[in-house]
C-alpha cells in the first residue's frame, strides 16, 4: 500500500500567495487531525486545530473540504492560517519583530497513530527588498526598496491612531514592485507619542523628500492609510491634489476627528488632531451638539467606539464642517471598508465618500469595496484574524475592531486584491497622462 503524503504548494513565497494544503494516499473516509504552529512577533506561538475526513479518493484537500470540526468552520484553503489563535493571551502581533525575516508555519497531520509533517513559509519582504532606516529632514520611517533595477512607482504608507511604522504593509508593497515609504508621525522614535496637533505639513514635507531623493516612475507617488491614517490620506489628497497620485484608504472617515483615543490628555479626545499652517482643521466633535462619549465609555468592556461616533453624526451642521473636501482630490480612489466596523462607521464613511465623487462627476477612477460583517482590521490575506478584542496602544480603552475570524479573513482577501489590481491600473492611467498630457476620465466603479 502506497504511504500517505502531505504536499504543501508553494512551499515558499510572499505572505500573500494561497497555499495547498493536500494529503494523498489515505485510506478512504480516514479521520485526520491537523495542526498548524506558527512563531510570531515576539516568539509566541500561534496555533490551529481541525478534523478532516478523507473523501473516497482517500484525499484531504484543504482547499476543497471543510473540516468536521476544529478552529474554523466552511473551505478555506487558508483557513488554517486565519484561524490561529496565540498561546499567550492578549498577544496581537501576527508579524515577525524583523519584517525581512520569514513566518515559518508547521503543519502536522495525525492519523491511525501516524503523524505527517511539514513546514511552508510565508515572507513580508521578497528576495532583494532593501530596508532603509529614514531619520531625514526631521521624518521618521522605513524606506523599502524594490529588488528590481528603477525607476519604480511609489507609496507613502500611514498608520492610524495606533501611532509607530507600518512597516509590513510597505515590504509587501516593495515586494510588488514599489518604492515603499513607511512614514511614522507620531508614537515613534524621536516624535511625540500623541496624535494631537499633528502638522500636515509634515506629510507635505515626506512627499517631496520621496520625490527629491528617489526620483519615482513618471513621478507616480499614491498614499496610503488605515483607519485615522485613511482618515489622513483623503485629506492629504484633498489639500495637496497635486502631490497625490492615487488614495488608498482603508476603513477610513469622510471628515476630519478630533484626537480621539491618541489623544494628549493635555489636549484632550475633543481637541484637534490635525493642524495646517498653525491651525486647526475643523472637526466633527469642534461645537458639536449632539456628540457624547458615553456610548462608547459607559457598560462593560470591551467597547464598541462606533457608538459614540454616530452621536456626532446626528449633528448634520458639525458634520458639513468637518467634511473633506475629497472632490479636490486629483487621481484615483480605492476605499475599503466593513459594515461591523467596531471603530467607526467606515462603510457608511466611504459611501459618503463615494457619493460625493460620484455628484461632482469626479474625473477619475474610484473603487469601493465593502465587506459584509466584517471589522475595523483589515490587513493583507493570509494572517490570523481571530484577535477581535484589544486593549488601544494610546488610550489603554479595552475595545472591539468588529466583524468575526471568517469575515475579516474574507476581507483581507478581498481588499488587498483590489488594491493590487487598483494600484496597477492607476500607474498605467499615470503613464497615459504622462504621455498625452491630460487628465483620463474614467468610470466610477463600486465593487
């Protein structure tokens, strides 16, 4: 009789490349156990456990059969992956501390007293991607460069109101082809450690050093942001429109906030974050009649911070002031959002957005991709999504980010292939610009 045999494909590549995950040569209807143990962020462990049932071809193939029980439910060829819950409590980290060092995940499958092994591994940065540390002109980040010879079109990434550098995002970005810049501006060495009173002008600032020094493909430089940083990116757009190449903008608002959970407690949730030419950018809890904290401080933790925000909404003078002026915008759009966004209303936000281009006749391309009953944290496929509840790196304020595991991993899938393809067709409309010297009107999509 032929021995079982477990075939992982590919063994190796980016982390966001769908694996197989097949054992073959069983015993028809045999019941397996599958394992999957992966070491993360700070070395703690990371695990998934499933029941699997061979079919009549004696073959478990995780793309195709759901297990009979076990971490997640439904087929999910990754399901393993996005289904991993830590050892330790409380762990959030799913990237390695170093992102140019591989995941490595072990999967054991178990049967009749056999056990089969094997390992794949999942990489941030491909081979050749370049880690810069920035320390320049008084701008804090990570550069990544591409392996490939230049020029390359670029992308400026922002975190939200988490603070620090987003470096995995920008590898993977890096490992795709693009001049990455990983832009910190605030919770990070030698900045403050609050969002308040932050200076546009600081991004301002990073936009040209990125073009100044690097020289990007036909000047193609888009932005990038999540969350208080998607926030962020459509306003950069909407008052530097000729800075800005394209917006991308995770779970983002259409108005400007105040400083919310990042906030100084000098300066307070209801006082600014954002400021131009000394000034601050109005704001939604700015003479606000109707906003209150205390759907979101009062009850049990953890706390849903949505609630308070669609008080504020109630207020539709305060909302007309704080909007963004995002018909200014000069290139294309892509905004992701969820419809069980614990942080803010992001899929009501990006319709707003959408609407509004929509009415203007915006002259570009827009995409719009929402998830069902997915949350506030979306990242890229391929990592666990099981950590819904988390205590806020500023304000300590025990929270959820929304949605469930399966949804959120179905987000993540969605979106960063939308982007891909988004990012890809607005360096082609750039080129074509570039070459014509005019603007390329494009039909709104929504997806």
């Amino acid at each position: 009789m032929t021995r079982a045999k477990l075939i992982i494909t590919p063994q190796d590549a980016l982390i966001d490349v769908p694996r197989t995950i097949r054992i073959e040569c069983l015993v028809p209807e045999t019941v397996v156990i599958i394992t999957a143990s992966t070491l993360r962020g700070n070395g703690t462990l990371w695990q998934s456990r499933a029941r699997f049932q061979a079919d009549r071809d004696g073959v478990v193939d995780l793309s195709l059969h759901a297990p009979l029980d076990g971490s997640y439910s439904g087929v999910s060829a990754m399901g393993m992956i996005w289904s991993q819950t830590p050892a330790r409590a409380g762990e959030r980290e799913v990237f390695p501390l170093n992102v140019l060092s591989p995941l490595e995940t072990d999967i054991r499958v178990a049967y009749d007293d056999r056990v089969l092994q094997g390992r794949f591994t999942q990489r941030l940065a491909g081979e050749g991607v370049k880690w810069i540390e920035i320390r320049e002109e008084g701008l804090v980040g990570t550069l990544f460069m591409p392996a490939s010879a230049g020029p390359h079109p670029a992308i400026m990434i922002m975190n939200g109101s988490g603070g620090g550098i987003n470096e995995p995002r920008a590898a993977l970005y890096a490992s795709h082809g693009y001049l990455a810049f990983a832009l910190a501006y605030f919770k990070a060495p030698g900045l403050s450690d609050y969002i308040s009173n932050t200076p546009l002008e600081y991004f301002k600032k990073g936009l040209d050093w990125l073009r100044k020094t690097h020289k990007p493909y036909k000047d193609f430089v888009a932005i990038n942001g999540q969350s208080r940083g998607g926030e962020l990116v459509l306003l950069l757009g909407s008052l530097f429109p000729d800075d800005v190449s394209a917006v991308v903008a995770y779970v983002p608002a259409a108005l400007v906030h105040s400083g919310q959970n990042a906030a100084d407690p000098k300066v307070g949730r209801d006082g600014p974050a954002w400021l131009l030419n000394g000034q601050e950018i109005p704001h939604l809890w700015k003479d606000n009649k109707t906003a209150t904290w205390a759907p979101f401080d009062e009850g049990p933790p953890p706390h849903r911070h949505e609630k308070a925000i669609l008080t504020a909404l109630q207020d539709k003078e305060a909302v007309e002031r704080a909007r963004i002026q995002v018909e200014n915008i000069k290139g294309p759009v892509i905004l992701l959002s969820a419809t069980d966004d614990g942080s803010w209303p992001s899929s009501l936000y990006s319709k707003m957005v959408y609407d509004r281009l929509k009415a203007v006749n915006f002259p570009y391309d827009v995409h719009w991709i929402d998830t069902q009953d997915a949350g506030h944290s979306i990242v890229f496929p391929y990592v666990p999504t099981t950590q819904l509840v988390y205590t806020h790196p500023v304000s300590g304020k025990i929270s959820t980010s929304g949605g469930r595991a399966d949804t959120n991993a179905r987000s993540d899938e969605r979106t960063w292939g939308g982007i891909k393809k988004f990012l890809s067709e607005a360096v082609l409309n750039h080129d074509l610009q570039e070459d014509d010297g005019s603007d390329k009107n494009n039909v709104l999509n929504s997806k």
